[in-house]
C-alpha cells in the first residue's frame, strides 16, 4: 500500500499536564516559572448536566436499531421466512381446506365376491374372438382358490418369447438361495505385476462412478474394484488378464438369429460385462458389446493404469491371492431386472445359476435342462414344454399358457396355503406395471386397455418377425380380487396383436366377475 504522509504538529501545542495526587489534572509550571491558572473542580451539583448524556446516548442507540429492525423486517426474504402480514409471498386470500384423498391403488380384499367362471366368460368373450390375435389361447385363474376361471386352448403350444423368463426366473426363486451375490475379483497372477481378472457372471457391473447408477440397482461398481486392487497390490499390476471359466459353450443360443447377438437387445453370453454390455449404461436401447468381456477387461486396465497383456483368456492360479472382490445385488433383484427391462443376458445368467444349483454346466443347455428339472420337481406339469434358452429369444421355445398362469397364481396364492408361495412371491415384484414401469410402460395408455392402467402387472413377449405377442401377469378386478392370466398370440401384428392382449387384460380389472 503507497505510504501516506504522518501528519504534521500544531502550531499551538496544548499545554503539558499533571496529575498530583487526590487533585484533578492542572497544568504543569510554565518554562517562566509562573504558576499556570488553576482550574477550578466543578462542585456536584455543576457536574450533574453532564451525567444527562448517558440516556440520551441509550435512546439514540435505542432508535438506531429499532430502525435497522425495520428495515430488516421489511427485506422481502426476511419478512418471507418469518411469514409477516407484508411479505411478498404470503398469500392473498384465505387458507383452503386440506383436500380429502382417496387412494386408487390398494390390495387385495379378502372379503371381496368370488369371480365366477360365467362372468369371466360374460366380459371375454367378444375380445378373445377378436381376429387381430391371430393363433389365441389363454387362461383366468383364481389364485385364492386355485379355481380356473376361463379356459381358451390354454394347453396348446405356442412360441412364449420372453414370457419365457418367467420360467426361468421361478425355477431359479424354488432352487437357488434368494440372497445369491454373483462375484467379480481380481486375484494376483503368475507374476508380481500381473493381475487376472475372474468373471463370474454378474454383467450388472457399472461403469459409472460412485454414487451414480446404471439400469440395475444396487450394482457393483468398477471403480471399486480398481481402487481395491490399489491398495493391495501397491499400484505394481502393470498387467492383466481375464478369466471366463465360469460359462461353458457357445455363447449365442439355438434358435437364435443371427442379428440377436450383438443387437440393441442382447450381447454374446459371457460372465463378464460392464452395463449388461451396453454402449451407454443408462439407456437400455442402446447397442451391446460384440465382445463385452474385452470390453470390460480393457476398461479394469485403463482405469488400474496398467495394459491388457493378452486378448485370449487365461485361468487363474489356483489359491492365488485375492487382490479385490465386488458382488453383485441379490438375486431376488437381478429377477426382478430381469423382468422389468425384459432382459435377456440377464435372464440366461439367472438360468445358469439353476444349472450350477442342480450340478448341470452354466450353458444354454445346461440352464433350460435345470429349469425344467427343478419345475418338475416343484410339481409343475412341463411334459410338453420345450425351451432352448432361458430369455425367450429363441424361436424353438414352445410353451403353454397354462404352465404360465400355473406359476403366476402359485406366487399370488394367499400366505401360508402353499409352501411354494413364499419362495416365487418376489416373481410378482418384477412384473412391469400397466402405463408406469419396465416393458409395459408405455402401454395401456389409450382405447379400452386404458382401464387395466396401473392394475395390470404383466411380463411381456415380443418377437416381431413371428407374429408372437404374448403377456402373463395378474390383475386386481373392480371388486378387489387377484386374477392371474397369461394370453398368447402367434402369427399376428405387433401393434394390433398388443392392443389387443392389453385389452382383454383390462377387461378383467373392469368386471366383477360374478
């Protein structure tokens, strides 16, 4: 700062001064010798208008901060907190009523009329005949009373697409511990600075950073990993490799095309991938991997900043030291995603844990041959079903509308009357909602399927080049009874074939039934 000049002295000095004992200040002898003039202490009664000062000094302060009281209140952000008659904001009339609420949405009721078949029948009829359904079957049943309600060639065989997954997923919900974590962990390889990477099946891993999520909730994170091996390792793994022992055979399955695989809905079946494959972890259309396990295995290594040491893959050392582990959520959950966002590589890992559950190989064959093990064994009737994968994406699968409704009404079975039932209840979590969720999210919004808006939960099948639209799921009726349905149509228009399954769907949630 620039110096400033010290002020200079007066011209007339005051008078030095000095302070004697028990006396006032007087001034001090001048140079001459002269006694300086004395002056006077004033007498008490003299002092006393000086005193006066003292309260006008506290009015005065008094008044100051009364007035900048005042200017504060009247701040349009002060007198907005504190709600007074002038602020901005307060409202210019009257406090309304707490409006009433009335919920639309509610569950079951036990005391509710039993549907009977004829007024099933009575509200079904003119939409099952509709010909937009091409090759229909169906079936209604009363999970209270197991009772079948509505019955239109139900046992016959048709392509399910990926309505499939709902067999996939209860026979993985009867066989495999519900709080199943799937693993991925990096162990220590065959030399100080090499790392390998071992998949073991959870491809919900995520790409995004701590915090954030991709389309499966409660998913690992990559990062997690990474910064796991760090610290294990010292920050020495300069290499890495991946091992992908856990899946056996080819990894695309009979019956699918061969667009399907890398596809905007599928990726090759690996035990390894970031996102479920996709480009973007966020957007379920977007393109899948060709190779997703270089993909991932390429990503570990950038982020580790160390480089992959071989594209081929490896087995890791037996007993080697783990240097990091992430789990995926449970598989209650990984149903419940793989129901919501129709996915299918999820839904071919969740039919490869029944297989290794039932001792079969983590393959396509592997995990249809467990599922219809553990089904049978569950006592469902599957002496006719044939399946060649677990996602419904093959064109060989052939299932019947009753097997399906079989399942569903089992997990909708009141508690306690069934032993089954509490072990295929989360089946009914992961069904997407009419209008609001998952696949059918953007359905039921309009015509007459616009009732079944919010009370459908349904799992969805689509193959368009077939003609195959198929949907199973329950519905509560107007009188708060649980249905359970599952409509099939083969060899008919995705757009009609659609409106119309939704349609009959809504039809239920529209009758009483009685």
């Amino acid at each position: 700062m620039p110096s400033q000049p010290i002020p200079g002295a007066s011209s007339a000095p005051a008078p030095p001064m000095r302070i004697e004992p028990g006396d006032g200040p007087r001034p001090a002898e001048s140079g001459g010798g002269e006694p300086a003039t004395e002056t006077p202490v004033p007498e008490p009664d003299q002092a006393a208008p000086r005193r006066k000062r003292r309260p006008l000094l506290v009015g005065g302060l008094a008044l100051v901060l009364v007035i900048v009281v005042g200017v504060a209140l009247a701040m349009p952000y002060v007198s907005n907190r504190l709600g007074l008659p002038w602020a901005p904001n307060r409202p210019k009339g009257d406090s309304p009523q707490p409006a009433s609420v009335v919920l639309s949405l509610h569950g079951p009721d036990a005391s509710a009329p039993t549907p009977t078949n004829s007024g099933v029948s009575a509200a079904l009829s003119g939409l099952a005949g509709n010909s937009a359904l091409g090759t229909f079957t169906g079936i209604v049943i009363d999970p209270a009373t197991n009772s079948v309600l509505w019955d239109h060639n139900s046992s016959q065989l048709l392509t399910p697409a990926s309505v499939t997954k709902v067999l996939t997923s209860s026979a993985a919900l009867l066989k495999v511990d519900h709080g199943l974590q799937l693993s991925t962990k990096v162990v220590a390889g065959s030399t100080p600075d090499t790392a390998v990477l071992v998949a073991g099946g959870d491809l919900t891993l995520s790409s995004l950073p701590a915090g954030k999520e991709n389309l499966y909730p409660g998913a690992a994170h990559l990062d997690d990993l990474v910064a796991q091996v760090k610290r294990a390792s010292g920050g020495q793994i300069k290499k890495v490799q991946i091992d992908l022992s856990a899946f056996t055979g080819p990894t695309t399955g009979p019956g699918w095309d061969p667009t399907d695989a890398p596809s905007t809905y599928a990726a090759p079946m690996v035990p390894a991938m970031l996102d479920g494959g996709r480009s973007n972890p966020i957007d379920d259309h977007s393109m899948r991997a060709a190779n997703p396990a270089l993909t991932l295995l390429q990503t570990f290594a950038q982020r580790l900043g160390a480089s992959v040491a071989s594209t081929s893959t490896t087995t890791a050392p037996r007993g080697a030291k783990v240097l990091g582990e992430v789990r995926s959520a449970p598989l209650t959950e990984l149903v419940d995603a793989a129901l919501q966002l129709s996915d299918n590589d999820l839904a071919e890992v969740i039919g490869r844990q029944t297989a290794i559950a039932t001792g079969k190989p983590a393959s396509f064959s592997g995990g249809t041959e467990a599922t219809m093990e553990v089904l049978a064994q569950n006592g469902f009737d599957v002496s006719s079903v044939s399946i060649s994968d677990n996602s419904g994406l093959s064109t060989a699968n052939k299932v019947p509308a009753r097997l399906l409704a079989q399942l569903l009404a089992v997990a909708a079975a009141p508690d306690g009357k069934d032993p089954r039932t509490a072990k295929l209840r989360p089946l009914l979590e992961g069904l997407p909602v009419a209008g609001g969720s998952g696949t059918l999210s953007d359905r039921y919004t309009d015509g007459a399927a616009a009732l079944g808006k919010g009370w459908v939960r349904a799992k969805t099948g689509t193959i368009s080049s077939m003609g195959v639209n198929t949907l199973a799921g329950v519905v509560l009726d107007k009188d708060g009874r649980v249905l359970v349905f599952a409509l099939m149509s083969n060899r008919s228009n995705t757009d009609t074939g659609r409106q119309s399954l939704d349609a009959v769907a809504a039809a239920l949630r529209g009758c009483g039934c009685r």
